[in-house]
C-alpha cells in the first residue's frame, strides 16, 4: 500500500463484472418479419449452423434475430439452419434461402426487452464451455461447437456523473462485438477477439442520469452487447462472450488522462547499475467533451507527479511545463524528464515496481481535474547476437514457457488467481520468461509478471489478413496494425495496477 494520499480529481472506476443477463445463441425475432423466401437456390457463404430447426420461417427469423445476419439458408434434409455474414449469390440448391432486410435494432437490443428467463452470470465468463461436447465439433475447439450469444445489464449513472465523459470499458470480448444503449448502437460493431476497447455512453442521445439512491428500473440505462464467436482466428479453443473484466469509468471530460491512463508513458533511460536513471514522462491530454459542449478549446493544464518507491514512500515530486488546451475531439502532449539516483532496479531476482502519480491541474484555478497512478520498473535492457539478453548489464539466460490464454476445463475466462497459479508454477522451476500465445493477453496476467519477475513476450494476432493462419477474421491488415497499435499504448505501463481512483462495485 502507498504510504501517501492520492488525488483523485474527479476520476471514478466502477466494476462492472457482475449481475449480467445472458442468452446463448440467437434469439429470433417476431413472427413475420421475414421476406419472402425462396426455394432451390443459396445465399451467402459460411455462417453459424443451427440444428433441428422446423422449417424455414423459423430459420429466417433466426437471422433476422441476429446483427451480424445478411442471409440464410434451411436445409429440409437435415433440419439444419444456416445464419450467414454475407449475402453472396444465390446458387442453385436444394434449399430454401433468402437475404433479410435488417431493421435499426434486435429486439434484446431495446430497453424493455423482457429478459427475465435469461441467465445470470459474472463476468469474467465464457459462454461456450458449458455445452455438450461432440466429435462432430471441431477438435482444436475442444469438440464444443461454437456459437453466438447476448448479454444485457441494467446501468444506474449519477446525476454527479452529467457532464463529464463515461465510457464502458473492455479489457476484451470474443469474438466481434457490438454493444448498444437503450437501443442505441454505441459503435461499428469491434471485430479483434484479444484486444481492449472503450465504448463513450454519455455521447449516446438516450442516455439517463439519476439521483436516486436506489435507481429504480425507468431510471436505469439498459447496456446490451451481442457477441458473434460463431467463427475464430486461433487454432485452438478460444471460448466466447465477455470472457475478461469490463469497468465503467467517468473523467473530467475537456481535460483527461484517457480511459485506460494510456495518456501517460513513463520510461527511463541512462540506467545505471548502481541505480541512476533518467526519467522521462510524456502526458497526453485528451478533450473529450460531448458535442452539446463542444464551444472552444479545454482548458490549459500543468502535469504535476509525485514517485513513490517500492516500500511506497515518496521519492520525488516535480512538475511538468504547461499543455495547452486540446479542442474538442483532440489532444495536447508534453513530456517532462528527471534524474534520479538510488533506485532500486526491477529484475527477475529483484522485481522493484515504482508508481508514479500523475495529476493534471488547472493553470488557472489550480483545480485537480483527473489523475492517474503508472506502475513500472527501472532497468536497462540490450540483446547481443552471440550473448543474448543483458538486463541492468547483466546477462541473463533466458527460460521461457508459452501457452494460450485459455486454461483446460476453465475455458476462456480464466479467474487471476488461476493465472497466478500459472506464474508461480512457472516461477516454481525455474522459469523467468512467459510469452503471450498467441494473441494480447488480460492485463492481469502482465501485471502479475511485473511483480513475480517475469519477462513478458506480449503478442498480437498474425498478418494474415482475413483469412490467417489458424482461421479467419473480419480485419482487414490495417486494422490489424491498429490492433498492434492498441496493444503497445495499453501494455507499453502496465497500468492496471493501483489507480488514483475511487473504486467500488456496482451490483
């Protein structure tokens, strides 16, 4: 624990794991939706197959159910359904097929959905390890079939909350994801299966605050996210739904540190064995005020930090120069170095971790408007052709292990006491490094590395366009460069750790 207080400007962060609804597989839409349907051809290509479905009316409400359906086919031979992504075609078979004309929203989508027969479940949670296994299913999948599934959940937002930006936050949900409040689409449905993500509620039109202390059901916004694991990108079992942690989180809107505190970089340079270092801090400061504010520039603020070592006693203070006021939908930058001695190096006998405590004030008022805590390491690191890795200048042999993100019978959502299990085995033999196969990992897993002394090789998804090894993706090679670019500015601190907030859960 940190010896000293910490300023918490406004900053809250609310977990959100808990009390969710849940529906596996699509949920079909009202009776006579349907277009017409037509026989002896086929649209579309790949999709998700459901099984003993009656006829085709029930099979083109299947799709028309789902956000990710353009087109369907029913097969009277075997009963089997097929709810599809594209809409390509027709060709001749003996089926009976058709493209459906998608309405603004599914019906689970809207606030008075009836969801009450759903079940109940805490995230993290991993919607298809519970069905029944069958060889006919796919082996690298575990003989579990895979499949598309909705969440719901009531979100109570205090009236103290007006004004300032709110996101939903997602450490990452498998497989493509699309999230909606109160019936309002909040994004482009998010096609990466590993990496995190932020979702802006206060920007929606329909968004609802209350002051009540107990928020009663018409005062509460209804968050409802489907997730399409119909298809995967990995060859092996990789789960679906909201498989990690997810957290609302409010700052000040025209002056802020980013959701994930991405807004702030620390790194260090001129390490010495003897524990000198340079530090140099870069602070990015986000304006995102929602549109109804949007009159002119935020204000300017003044970065001030304070350091404290691993026993959490105060180290240093400083202040950075001034950043200007970013426009709205922008962001101003500065960066501030200081030289420091007596550190204590993090290594992987001696894992040090230092946290540093940025505050953005107000030049003028010298307000406290957000603030955020960076935990990291001082150390130096070089690789050598023919000696390998030196760490502090020091060579190091390293001995690494690599495994997936899933955990046997546990299946995808994997509790953080099981990946500290994980580490401390490893640890246990003699193991220093953990590579990430193959995809970003939880970002528990590196915030427990950084405290056992591990060496983390954190890992994206391979290039391969949408069709990679291992299976397919909706990304095109540019969005998997922004996926790698998301990957370096949430792990680049490792920053889940303590945070310059409030934190308490909402039930």
């Amino acid at each position: 624990m940190l010896a000293a207080s910490r300023a918490e400007a406004g900053r809250e962060r609310v977990i959100a794991n808990f009390g969710w609804r849940h529906h596996l597989g699509e949920v079909p839409a009202p009776a006579g939706s349907c277009p017409s349907i037509e026989k002896g051809v086929n649209y579309g290509t790949g999709g998700t197959r459901h099984d003993n479905v009656a006829d085709a009316d029930a099979c083109c409400a299947l799709c028309s159910g789902s956000p990710g359906c353009k087109a369907w086919d029913w097969n009277p031979q075997n009963l089997q359904c097929w709810v599809k992504p594209d809409a390509t075609g027709p060709v001749k078979a003996d089926r009976y097929s058709g493209v459906v004309a998608k309405h603004e929203a599914p019906a689970p989508a809207s606030r008075g959905f009836n969801d009450s027969s759903w079940q109940v479940v805490d995230a993290p949670h991993d919607m298809l390890i519970g069905q029944k296994y069958n060889e006919t299913n796919a082996a690298s999948q575990g003989f579990l079939p895979r499949n598309v599934g909705w969440y719901r959940r009531s979100v109570c937002l205090p009236s103290a909350w007006r004004g300032q930006v709110v996101w939903f936050y997602l450490e990452g949900a498998f497989h493509v994801t699309t999230a909606w409040l109160n019936g309002q689409q909040l994004a482009p449905p998010h096609l990466a299966g590993y990496t995190s993500f932020a979702l802006r509620l206060d920007n929606s039109s329909n968004v609802t605050y209350t002051d009540s202390a107990a928020c009663t059901e018409a005062e509460a916004n209804v968050l409802a996210i489907y997730v399409d694991a119909s298809f995967g990108d990995g060859w092996w079992y990789e789960g679906g739904g909201l498989s990690r942690s997810y957290w609302l989180t409010t700052a000040a809107a025209s002056a802020n540190l980013g959701v994930d505190s991405a807004g702030v970089f620390a790194s260090s340079y001129g390490v010495t064995p003897g524990g000198g270092a340079t530090l140099n801090v870069s602070v990015r400061v986000s304006n995102d005020a929602t549109p109804a504010a949007r009159l002119g520039a935020g204000p300017t603020t003044v970065p001030a930090f304070r350091l404290f070592g691993p026993e959490g006693g105060l180290v240093a203070s400083f202040r950075g120069d001034a950043v200007p006021g970013a426009p709205a939908g922008g962001a101003s930058a500065s960066s501030v170095t200081q030289k420091l001695a007596g550190l204590s190096l993090w290594s992987v006998q001696t894992p040090a971790l230092y946290v540093l405590e940025t505050t953005l004030v107000d030049a003028s008022s010298g307000e406290a408007l957000d603030a955020v805590n960076t935990t990291f390491g001082f150390r130096s690191v070089a690789f050598d052709a023919d000696t390998g890795l030196w760490l502090n200048q020091r060579r190091v042999k390293v001995r690494g292990f690599c495994d997936h993100s899933n955990f046997g019978g546990v299946g995808a959502a994997v509790p953080d006491r099981v990946n500290l299990y994980r580490a401390q085995a490893l640890r246990s033999v003699g193991g220093n490094a953990w590579r990430m196969a193959h995809n970003p990992p939880v970002p528990s897993r590196l915030d427990i590395a950084d405290r056992l002394g591990l060496l983390i090789l954190d890992e994206n998804r391979d290039f391969g366009g949408q069709r990679q090894q291992g299976g397919t993706t909706p990304e095109s090679i540019a969005d998997e460069l922004a996926d790698v670019r998301a990957l370096v500015a949430r792990d680049r601190n490792h920053v889940r750790a303590p945070q310059a907030a409030r934190m308490h859960a909402q039930n």
